[in-house]
C-alpha cells in the first residue's frame, strides 16, 4: 500500500472514529458535571499515554502479545540477552509488526447514526452448514468494503479474508465459530440482555481497523486486525480449546449495554472491559490457554484492586472521579472496576448476576443517572441487591462514595450488621479487610508467613517467604529465595536485581512482577546453562503474570532489569506453583443415531477443580443451541432431535457443569459428527 492512500485511510478512520466519540464526549459534557480540576487534568492527559497504558495493562495475561509489544516498542532488547537469541527474535517480530501508533490502540466506537445506518446486517441462517462460507461484501466501520467469507453460527458470523480462510484448518474455524458462539450465550446470561442490533453479530477480520481490535459499544459488531501474529494467537488459544482474547475483548464492548447508566470517567469504555473480559473468562469457566479462572481472578486483584486498596490515602473522589493518583500508580479505571473484581471474589458468581439484574431493572424504569456519584450511588445499590447485604462498611474500607439516602436504603433493605465487616477472632482485620480465616487470629494479612502449610498472610500463596531489599542498600548479587517467595524491590538507573532459587522437583511456575511505583522493566527468567529461558514486560502501574516449566530440579535464576524504554522504579515479583490448567472435567463420544434421535453422551472424568458440586449437565450443539439441561450424573445424556429444517452437514456438541444456573466448569472439547441425510 503506498504512503498515500496508508494516511488517507488513517485520515478516515480517525473521521469515523471521531465521529463516534464526539458524542460520547458530548454526553459526558452534557450529562455529567466534570470537575475543572478532571477537565483540565483530561486534557493534559495525551492519548498515546492513555491508549498505551490501558492496552499494555489490558494485555497483561497475553504472554503472546507481550512479544509484539516488546518488539514494536523496545530495541534492543536488554543487553543480558544472549546475543543470537536477541537477533533471532527480534528480526522475526520486527519484520512482522511494525511499530503501532497510538491511535492503533483504540479499540471501540460509539457508533453514529450514519455508521448504524450502512452497517452490514447478517441474517441468522440456521440451514446454513457451519462449513459453507458465503463470500459477501462487509462494509467496515470506516465505511470501506471488504469482500470476505462469512461463516455463520448462532449468534455470530465470522467474515474473514482468504489469509485466515486458508490460514484456519477446518477444525479450527468451526471451533473458533463454536467458540465465539458460546461466549456470547455465556454474555448474554450473565449480562440478562443482549446488544443492540438485528441478526448475528458480525465479527469481521480486515486489514484496518481502530486497533488490534474494534468493537461497537452496546451494539453487535467486532472487527479484528488481519495480521499474522493476531492469526497466531487464535491458532493458540484454539489449540488449548480456549478464544483469542481480541474477540473476548472487542465483545465485552458490544456488551456494554449499561454504558449511560454507569459511564463517567473519559474511557470508561475501558474501565468496563478491565473488569468485563476477565470476568467472562471467569464465569464461563473458560480461563485462558494458560490461566484458570481462580488465576485470572488473582490476577486482576492484583492489576486493579490491591494499588488503589493498599494506599491509605487513596479515595474515590480523588483517584477515580478525578484522576489524581495515576503518578502513585493507580490507574482510575482499574480502581473502578477493581471493586467489581473484589465483590465477585468475596462473593461469587451469584452475586454479579444479581449486581446485572438489578441494572437491567433500573434501566427499564430509570433514566440515567446524571453525576459520577449519582452513577456510583446505582453501582454500589446494585452490587448490594447482588450480595443482598448492606455495603456500608465496604464503601468506608474502600473509602468509596455512597450518599446518605444510599445508606439509608441499604440499612432499611439489609439490615445494619454485614458480616463480612466484622472481626470475630479480633485480629485486626475483617473479611471485606482481607481476613482469610476470620477464625484464627494468626492468619490476616498483616502476619509473616510461617514454613507451618499455611497462607498466615492471606495472599493465597502457602510459606511464601518475602524478600525485601534493605533501603538505600542493593541486594546482594545474587539473592539467594526460597521457594515460593515474593520480592520487593528497587530498580534504579543502570541496576539489576538478580535471584537465585532452589526448585525441589520439575514444575510449572507462575511469575507475577508488579510495577508498584514508576517502574517499567522486564522480569528474565534463565535456563540453567545461563541463556535466557523466557522474560516478561511490566509497565508502570502494571502486573504481568507468566509461567514457565520448569523442567529439573534444582537451582534457577531469573532478574528484574531495564532496557532503554524501561523506567526505574520500585517492583513486587511473586513465584509460586501455577495451576494444573487447562483441566477438562468430561469427556464426550460420539453420538448414536436412534429413531431420528442423536443421543448426546458426557462421562464425568475429574471433579476437582470444579468450583461447586454440580447439579446439572447442559448441551451444546453447534450453530443450534443448548439442547437440552439433565441433572447431573457420572454419565449423563440427552436425545436431541436435529428440526427437520436443519441441513446435513457437520455439528459438534459440548456438555458443561452447572450448578443450579451457575456454570461451574469449562464446555468439553467440541465432538464433531455428521448430520445425516433425511428423507
Ligand atoms: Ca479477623
Ligand atoms: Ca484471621
Ligand atoms: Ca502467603
Ligand atoms: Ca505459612
């Protein structure tokens, strides 16, 4: 593509995307008083620095992507990487990616009139095989037109250009279309609503599009990048049975059906999505290729709740509503939907489909509210109708905002006691304060670590030991760990913190640095003859987690260091087990045909890292639907009669554990058989 017709296109996807996002400013002009303290803080704030912060900090659990983004941005890489490897990777990722500029971050559109007006329109087509594409004309959000293949599924269609066509086997794409269906089911059970918009959702795969991915807010429509190493991702996550991240993403946007309602900070689309794409990935039990659900959870404890909980002097008003405290590293909407993360790890699935339940009756009867506290007032009312209890006690820990008539209906509807405010063994601590053992005053989070099998401190790591670099003095070079442990520590200029640790047996370990100051670096991990074994990026304010086998016991080194585009600054690094992930709890065989029926069969293979007793089983049948729910049994199965509309071709089906509504385990591998003719 020449330079030419490269800018015009940026000149008019910035058009569009403006557009869209005019709007969205308008409304938050119109309906919301910012403070002059936020708007002149907003416009100094420069886009690139917030794009690159909410996507480098959104990409945290991509371990792929953090490839990319080492290559766009950093080069060299440090200089304790051996040279040949640094050659061989970098060239690679460089040739393929070119650097992003910063509009290549966006990531969403609140779509215009015109843009709702040409949008394209796919009609669900249920006696369509899953197999059969359909070239047809896609017109783009930028209003260009793409001739793609469209592969149609239940509640979505993937358009996509021959690169992905002939770059997906066929397994692979029905998997990926399977796959994209599900998540929205598992949306739109969750959320109780579905996106604006008719027909399927259009998940289009072009060459330009507002970022690595684009979604519409509250409306159907996805667009992905078309590039190689988005490619790869998928091939990946497909591999592991799981979905390339983009798509979770870009669809938790479409989902955003209660943006006027919660809406107030300048990207609050994001603030959305920081809670949003991980908490699918919980809920549905899906994980990630390479974290469970209970990781992923930690993790975004990690990244959104603990910077913003853990300084004393941090509120609501002053780091979320105004933005002040970015400079101690706390991130306005990370801290928003750090609180979401919070109630749904202290209280459970149950509790957010109540906190979704109640939005969708406000917005039934309600307009939206017109202030960030009006806004929070809803948001906290609703997370208490969720956990039917009063949140009181958690708005004063969380030195959060409720106003006095808020607390006055919380009282008058749950009562004044909630338990999870109270201190029973009189350590100091209650649960909502990170009690995890309200019963034994020796375990809270202000204990040590004993070597005794428990986790005296509460950071859900058992005889973690921590390491803590003296002030004003380095570590020594090596520091010598025990495993598992937790460092804390400093980067200053031209400095390296390298470790030592002794591993008892080959295994998986999960490293997890954290930038808790200004620091921006890497975390290399070193195979035992020296050479770099794998590393990992964390930006300023960030967390990024990654595992490594391990694979012989005995000593290992890894170190926190700079390169050019790193930043000094103070660190955490935690190592401890990863999960046994991806698990599968069933298996399925193939279906038997009897008297026009296929009988659908799930064997029970591993209860144990199912999260609760499950009570029922529900079956899938790609491009149909649940076809039926039965209660759960070591081998359970449901005879599904295909309509008579439906063509012959392949289908796959899965079978997930419940409880009660609840999904309390992954989907089984898709199981592929054919259709039959009939007569
Ligand atoms: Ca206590
Ligand atoms: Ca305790
Ligand atoms: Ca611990
Ligand atoms: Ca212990």
């Amino acid at each position: 593509m020449s330079s030419i017709s490269r800018w015009l296109n940026r000149v008019t996807l910035l058009t569009s995307k403006e557009r869209g996002n005019r709007e969205y400013k308008a409304y938050l002009k119109e309906d919301i008083m910012i403070s002059t303290r936020q708007q002149a803080k907003l416009s100094q704030r420069s886009y690139l620095y917030q794009s690159i912060r909410s996507v480098v900090s959104l990409f945290a659990i991509w371990p792929v992507v953090w490839l990319i983004i080492i290559a766009a941005f950093i080069e060299p890489l440090p200089s304790t990487a051996p040279a040949a490897e640094r050659a061989g990777t970098l060239t690679d990722l460089s040739q393929k990616v070119a650097p992003l500029a910063s509009e290549d971050y966006c990531g969403y559109i609140f779509p215009t009139p015109e843009q709702l007006a040409i949008r394209t329109v796919l009609k669900k087509m249920v006696t369509r095989c899953i197999d059969c594409g359909e070239v047809v004309q896609y017109r783009a959000f930028n209003g260009r037109v793409y001739t793609l293949t469209q592969f149609s599924g239940k509640n979505v269609a993937v358009l996509l250009p021959d690169s992905w066509k002939n770059g997906l086997s066929l397994e692979e794409r029905r998997t990926f279309i399977d796959r994209c269906d599900l998540l929205y089911e598992h949306y739109k059970e969750l959320i109780g609503e579905e996106p604006a918009g008719d027909g399927l959702l259009p998940i289009a795969v072009i060459s330009d599009t507002c970022g690595w991915g684009c979604g519409y807010i509250g409306f159907k429509g996805i667009e992905i990048l078309d590039a190689d190493w988005s490619l790869n991702i998928l091939r990946q996550e497909l591999a592991a049975g799981k979905l390339h991240g983009v798509v979770v993403h870009e669809m938790s946007h479409n989902f955003d059906v209660f943006w006027r309602y919660l809406h107030y900070l300048p990207d609050h689309a994001h603030a959305w999505t920081d809670f949003m794409h991980a908490y699918i990935e919980i809920y549905s039990r899906m994980g990630s290729k390479d974290f469970s659900p209970e990781e992923i959870q930690r993790s975004e404890i990690l990244r959104n709740y603990v910077p913003y909980i853990s300084d004393e002097t941090a509120t609501w008003a002053d780091c979320v509503r105004d933005g002040l405290c970015e400079d101690r590293g706390i991130n306005r909407n990370h801290a928003w939907a750090g609180i979401n993360h919070r109630v749904a790890q202290l209280h459970g699935v149950r509790a957010i489909r109540g906190f979704m339940s109640f939005l969708r009756n406000y917005k039934a009867t309600q307009r939206p509210p017109s202030s960030p506290e009006a806004k929070e007032d809803l948001r906290i009312e609703a997370l208490a109708f969720g956990t039917g209890l009063n949140l009181g006690c958690y708005v004063d820990t969380w030195r959060w905002y409720a106003s006095a008539g808020l607390r006055t209906r919380m009282m008058a509807q749950y009562g004044a006691n909630n338990p999870f405010c109270f201190d029973n063994d009189r350590d100091g601590f209650s649960v909502i304060q990170g009690d995890c053992d309200d019963g034994n005053p020796v375990v809270n989070p202000g204990a040590t670590d004993l070597m005794n099998g428990l986790d005296d401190d509460c950071n859900l790591v058992a005889d973690d030991q921590l390491f803590t670099e003296p002030l004003g003095r380095d570590f020594p070079n090596p520091q010598r760990l025990s495993y598992p442990a937790r460092v804390t520590g400093q980067i200053t200029a031209n400095d390296a913190d390298f470790f030592i640790f002794p591993l008892p047996t080959p295994r998986r370990v999960r490293f997890t640095i954290r930038s808790t100051s200004d620091f921006q670096g890497f975390l290399f991990v070193y195979n035992r003859q020296g050479a770099w074994h794998g590393y990992q990026f964390v930006s300023t304010g960030g967390t990024s987690a990654q595992k490594y086998d391990l694979n012989e016991a005995g000593d290992w080194k890894f170190g926190v260091e700079l390169n050019v585009e790193s930043r000094p600054g103070q660190y955490a690094v935690e190592l401890a087990d990863a999960a046994r992930w991806p698990v599968m709890w069933g298996t399925t065989e193939p279906p038997a045909l009897q008297n026009g029926a296929y009988r659908l069969t799930a064997h029970t293979q591993m209860l144990e890292d199912v999260l609760e007793t499950p009570t029922h089983v529900r079956f899938w049948v790609s491009g149909v639907g649940f076809v039926g729910t039965v209660p759960f049994a070591r081998t359970t199965s449901v005879d599904w009669i295909p309509e008579s509309s439906l063509a012959e071709g392949t289908y796959g089906f899965r079978a997930q554990l419940f409880s009660g509504s609840i999904p309390v385990a992954d989907v089984t591998a898709a199981k592929w058989f054919e259709l039959a003719r009939r007569r």
